[in-house]
C-alpha cells in the first residue's frame, strides 16, 4: 500500500488529530476494504478527494466521540489484535514532503476541503467561531 505524507496528513484531520503512525496502516486497511481499486488509487495521490468519500461526509460535522466504534476510519488488519503495529513490525517509508498536520496554514494549503470539513479543536471555522 502507498504511504505518502498528505494520506497520513488527511487521516489525522479527519480524526481530529488521532492517527499515530500505527494508525496509519489501520485507515490505509480501512480506506482499501470501502473503495474500490480505482477509487483508492485516486485517494492516494489527492488525498483531499476523500471529502467525496460517503464514508466520510457521513463523519463530517459531528465530534469524534460521537462517532460510533463501526463509523471510525480504521480498520485491523486481519490476524490483528490491538492498537497501532505490534513491536518489531517495519514501519513503512513514508513518500513525499514532511509536512506539520497540526499547522492549520498547512492543512489549508494542502487538504483544504477536509481542512473545512473537519476543523481541528482551536481552529477557527468559517463563521468566525472557534471549536
């Protein structure tokens, strides 16, 4: 599976800031089981287009914590029990540009749909007010 910066970017907006490394493979797994071949390939390379994605629109506008535990964007990997990758497992080499997904500037410029569409707590919606 492809791991560039701007999916892990796009996971950790769309889960308010809750997608460690570990979580990483868990959304790609997630992301691969709900789209099909080509709809996967279109997300990896523009990882904003998943403000398209039924799956996530439906998560749009609600907390986290509202979010049931079949809603969460992440999904084990088969023969997976617990969070993250277990000890000793290779971390996968992230492709493209490190890029600081807690920069609200950052997420703006490059995932700016979901940027709008899952505001991080502290940030600034487009009415003025402040989540």
């Amino acid at each position: 599976m492809d791991v560039t910066y701007d999916l892990w970017g796009a996971a950790h907006q769309i889960m308010d800031g809750r997608c460690p490394a570990g979580g990483l493979l868990e959304f790609q797994c997630w992301l691969a089981a709900i789209l099909d071949p080509d709809e996967y390939a279109r997300v990896v390379a523009a990882p904003d287009t998943l403000a398209d994605v039924p799956a996530i629109r439906r998560l749009a506008g609600r907390e986290t914590w509202d979010w049931t535990d079949d809603e969460w964007p992440r999904r084990r990997r088969p023969g997976r029990t617990g969070d993250g990758p277990p000890s000793g497992e290779p971390q996968p080499e992230l492709s493209g540009e490190p890029w600081d997904f807690d920069d609200p500037r950052q997420v703006a410029h490059r995932l700016p749909r979901l940027g709008r569409m899952f505001p991080r707590i502290g940030e600034v919606h487009e009415h003025g007010n402040i989540r």
